[in-house]
C-alpha cells in the first residue's frame, strides 16, 4: 500500500483524462448586510486527475469562494459543480459530507488542528469519522506522518510543533483516507519563505504520487510549483492554462 | 475519538471547566436538598407515626394525640368495642401524665406514659428489661441523667399535685428495670414508660379505667380511613385519626413550605442548565472556526452534536456526583441544626435521603445538562461551513 495509492505521474504531455472537477458557469453570491456581493461571475474550468493547478489572483476576486464550491462546502447560485460526475450542488448536506470524507481532503492557511489531540490523533480522525478500525488507522496515520517527515513527532501536540509542523500534519489529516483531490487554502499563507518551500516539495511529491492538487495561493513560488495557473479577478476566470 | 475530542475540549481550559462543574455541583447540592426537604419531612413524619405499625390513633374528641390533658374513660369498654371490629388486629392503650421524683427536698419532673406492657408502642428498648410488672419503669437516657439514676435503682416517684392539700395524689417506688428510645419525644427531654395499671392507680380514681390515646393497628388489606370513620361512629366520644389522614393534614400544612422547596428546586435546576448553556455557549463560539473545519473534512454534523452534548453531560455528569455529596454532607449539616430544635422526637428527620428521589433530581440536573449542550450544539454544527471559514479567515 502507498500513501496516496499512487496513480502513473501523468506530466504534461499524458493522455487527457476525464476530469474530476468540472466547473460549468458558476455564480456564486451571497449578502452581506443589505447588499449581494458577487463572488463568482460564471467560471468554468476543469481539474483532470493526478493535476496540479494554482489558483492566483487579488484578495476578495473569488478564489477561496471557487475552492468552496469544489471542495463541496458550498453551492453555486447558478451553474453547475461535478465533482468525480457528481453535482454537488444536488448533494444533501449529509451526502457532501461523506463525499468530502472519502473523495477531498482540505488544508487550509491556519493548519486548524485539534489542539488537545497529538499528531497522530489528529491524521486519525478523518479515518475514525470513515469507521477505519483503531488499529488500521493508527498505522495509516504513522505512514502518512512518515511520508510527510514527521513520523517522530506523532505523540507531539500542535502547540508543541513549528507553523511548518502544523502544516504538513494538516497535509497529513487530509489524505487520510486517500482523497483524489486535496484542496489548499493559502497553505503557506502563515509559514516563513524556508518552511512554505517545504510545503511546496511535498504538495509538488504528493501529486507526483497521483493526487491531484488545487491550490489558492499569493505565493508566487507556490503558484510557480503548479503545473496551471490560473487568475482570477472580480469573481471571474480571467486567463486559464489549458489542461 | 468523539469522547477524546469533548474530553480534550474540556481540558483545554481547566479553570473554567472545573468553575463550571463546580457550580453544577452546588446547583445539584441545593437541588439535592430541597428534594430531600420536600419529600423528606414528609415522608419521615409517615415513618414517625408509623414506626411500630399503628395506622390509627383514637383520642378525647375534639382533640389531636396527647395534644391535651383530657382523657378518654371507659377505656375497658373502649378495647373491647374495638375488638369487635375484623378489621382491627392489635389495640394499646396510652396514658400520658407528668410524673415528680423526689430526690430529699427535690422534685425532678418528668413526662411519663402508662403503656400496655405486651407492646413496645412508645419506646424500643436499649438495655435491661420492659415494663412485664407492676411498679417497674422504663426511661430514655434523658431521665437517667437529669435524675441521676442507674438501672436497678428504686425512684420515689409522684403524680397528681394536688394544690389544695399540697400533696401528691400517687405516689410510688418505682424500680429502674430499662433504658429505651422513645419515640415521640425529644431526645433531651426526660421520659419514662411504667405499665398502665401503675399510672392509672398512681392518678387516682379520676384516672381509673382512663386513658389518653389508643393506639390501633388495622389489618393490611383493610382500610385504615374507613376503620377510622368506623370508631367514630361507634364510639362518638373519640376522635380517631387515621396515618393517611395525619399525613393529609401535615400535606396541607406544609403546603407552603413544599413550594419553597419545589422552587427552590426548580431554581437549581436552571441555574444548573444555565451554568451548562454558558459554558458550552462560550466553549463552541471560540471553536466555530474548528468545528467549520471539522464539518469540511467530512465529520458528520451530528457528531459534533454528540462531542459537543458529550461535554455538557461531563459538567453535567460530574458536577451531579459532587452535588451528590455536598448535598448530603449540608443536609446532614442542616438536618442536626433543625433537628435541634426543643421538643422535637429524635425519630423526626427534615432531611431524608431516599436513593430514588435523589436519582431522580440529579437525573434531572443531567438530563438538563443534555438540553443545554443541545442548542449550541446544534447551532454550531448548522453553520455554514463556508461562510464560517470566511468569517474566520477575516478574523
């Protein structure tokens, strides 16, 4: 068994697969006070497997907002989201939340780990939710933890790791239970220029092991590691890589 | 990994949690004891008249048991009508009256009751023998001594002043064969029991055939109200009160002071749910950006419902085990400052612990603590993830 249950590495000259994000002309507002605010403005775009995409642009132009909808934590006003040939929009709240258990994993710009929990506890609790047993999940928490360089650091709690640390055992909790897409959310966001460069190897490792990665980034070097970038501005797609 | 998630959660601040519980313990403590006050003086006044399984008392008409002086005469013809009744297993007679020891050119006054000698209806005994003979007597430790008096001595005792003639109208020696624990009268006042022939030659001819209450014991299957109406029918010159009847009496007297307790109750009770709600309130609005997350990596929303629930039944949980115990040890606190009280039986308690009532309160502080970890919880868990993560992020 390998960490992420690893797929051939495609490149950029592979076969074009079929997507497993398909994005079609969503809109995406939401008030605030009295007024709508537009987030989205009819994107569309599509995420193949094993692909490796950034998405760059300025604060507020709708990035975190297009991440939602693809991680499935929210809906499109208009338009429609498949994920793996699902509509999440269609999804009931208790169908997205299995979905998100088994097929996204999430990393977000302040780790979010459970304080009280240790390392391993923490990378075990997305596979505790899925019923993994006690014993399989530990051993799977120990691999991913290994895979992630942190595997003497599994009984340490998050206030007792580096920003760094923190990180990679987010990156960790998120392919517990071996997702296709991991989502990041200015991963590097809180990390200092060394620690965030180690972000990226191991974003750049895990998708040459079959993952694909989406992240939203002002990091240039992080939007830089992704083999599509793709900008943003005023809740719309302005310039897209073909994939 | 649900229950490490609520404990971990509450040991992340350990001040307030244990304020929390503590504060759920003194709810459950006063929640404890107003139960206990409100059922028990109830029900400790059915164990005091009930102590020796008489359910009727017959007394001079018009009056409450050994409330007054008056007596009943005829009492002879009295047993034997009761008798008469199937219903009606066991009948003892009482007469109650002041009693003097003289000690040189002391009189040492003391309350005195002439008793059936076959029943222990008044007293149960502690050491030597019961009252089997004329001229003997049997008295609480009260009477040993304030007379100072041992068993086997012979007291000099008298009835009857009579101010006319200042003399006593009975007097007798009476020999110490027994200490017993009366039950109908305080601890601390001298009481003595001597066989009823003795107490009714020692009141004179206006005590012969006389008695001041008769006790009456009513088969189980029969009804002790309608035993009781018999009597007063049949022998109109009594007044008989049955144990239900007394009990309904005391119900309405303490009416007013069973609704304090229920109140006061009720008022532990929310201030317990209160205390609960706050906590897991305050608790859940600093994680909403953990919970959020949660909810993103795929944890069902009714789990965070049950880790959140889960700690309200923690505070809840161990709080009632603490109020559990301060409870007790401030009711027994309690119940000896109340119990104190001059003329008070030492059967009497304010305070009694009946285990079912007990679990019953605190299963309702618990059951509290689960309401009130329910809304938060519910509403937390409801959130918009997204919106949520948003809120956060800006923060």
């Amino acid at each position: 068994m390998t960490v992420t249950d690893t797929l051939p590495a495609p490149g950029p000259n592979a076969r074009k697969p079929e997507p497993i994000v398909r994005v079609r002309d969503a809109y995406r507002d939401y008030p605030m006070g009295k007024e709508t605010v537009h987030a989205l403005r009819g994107v569309s775009l599509e995420i193949a497997p094993c692909d490796n995409v950034a998405i760059v642009g300025p604060s507020g132009c709708g990035k975190s907002t297009l991440l939602n909808l693809m991680g499935v934590v929210d809906r499109p006003s208009r338009g429609q989201v498949l994920i793996e040939g699902r509509d999440a929009g269609a999804m009931r709240d208790r169908e997205a939340t299995e979905f998100r258990l088994r097929h996204i994993g999430f990393v977000f710009q302040r780790f979010y780990l459970m304080a009280m929990l240790t390392a391993r506890e923490n990378v075990e609790l997305p596979m505790a939710e899925a019923g993994v047993a006690s014993a399989e999940r530990a051993a799977r928490a120990r691999e991913l933890l290994d895979y992630v360089g942190l595997g003497a650091r599994e009984r340490h709690r998050p206030g007792e790791l580096s920003g760094g640390e923190q990180q990679r055992v987010a990156i960790a909790r998120a392919l517990a239970n071996r997702p296709a897409l991991l989502l990041a959310d200015e991963p590097t966001g809180e990390l200092d220029v060394r620690t965030g460069a180690e972000i990226i190897d191991l974003f750049r490792r895990l998708n040459r092991d079959g993952t694909a990665v989406v992240v939203v980034t002002h990091d240039a070097e992080l939007a830089a590691a992704a083999w599509r970038t793709i900008h943003m501005r005023d809740g719309q797609i302005v310039s897209q890589p073909a994939r | 990994m649900i229950r490490a998630l609520a404990a971990a959660s509450l040991r992340r601040h350990p001040a307030r949690t244990a304020l929390a519980i503590l504060g759920v313990a003194v709810a459950g403590a006063l929640l404890l004891d107003m139960v206990m006050l409100g059922s028990g003086m109830r029900e400790s006044f059915r164990r005091f008249l009930l102590v020796q399984n008489f359910q009727l008392r017959i007394a001079p008409k018009g009056t409450l048991p050994m409330d007054t002086e008056a007596t009943i005469d005829s009492a002879s013809a009295i047993l034997r009508t009761l008798h008469t009744n199937p219903d009606i297993v066991a009948v003892t007679p009482v007469l109650g009256a002041q009693i003097h020891v003289l000690q040189g050119a002391r009189a040492l006054t003391s309350f005195a009751v002439g008793i059936d000698q076959s029943t222990e209806a008044d007293y149960q005994l502690e050491t030597g023998a019961n009252v089997a003979l004329p001229d003997r007597i049997v008295a609480n430790a009260a009477f040993f001594k304030v007379m100072h008096v041992a068993i086997g001595d012979t007291v000099d005792a008298v009835t009857g002043f009579d101010p006319q003639l200042r003399t006593y109208v009975g007097r007798r020696k009476l020999v110490l064969v027994g200490q017993g624990r009366f039950f109908y009268t305080s601890a601390e006042q001298p009481v003595a029991a001597v066989p009823l022939a003795t107490m009714q030659a020692m009141g004179g001819p206006q005590r012969a055939d006389r008695v001041s209450l008769v006790l009456a014991r009513v088969r189980d299957s029969a009804n002790a109200d309608s035993a009781a109406a018999w009597v007063d029918r049949v022998i109109p010159r009594v007044t008989t009160i049955s144990t239900d009847a007394a009990l309904r009496q005391v119900d309405e007297r303490m009416g007013y002071f069973r609704q304090l307790a229920v109140i006061l109750a009720a008022v532990s009770l929310v201030v317990g749910f209160l205390l609960v709600t706050t906590l897991v309130t305050v608790s859940v609005n600093e994680r909403l950006g953990e919970i959020a997350v949660m909810r993103a990596i795929g944890v069902r929303r009714g789990r965070i419902v049950q880790q959140i629930v889960l700690e309200g039944v923690a505070l809840s949980l161990i709080g009632a085990a603490g109020g559990l115990a301060l409870g007790l040890v401030t009711a027994r606190y309690l119940n000896a400052i109340l119990s104190d009280f001059p003329g008070l039986p030492s059967t009497f308690h304010f305070f009694l612990f009946q285990p079912v009532a007990a679990v019953r309160s605190l299963g309702l502080l618990v059951l509290a603590g689960i309401l009130a970890g329910a809304y938060p919880a519910w509403r937390a868990a409801s959130l918009p993830i997204a919106g949520t993560l948003r809120r956060e992020a800006i923060a």
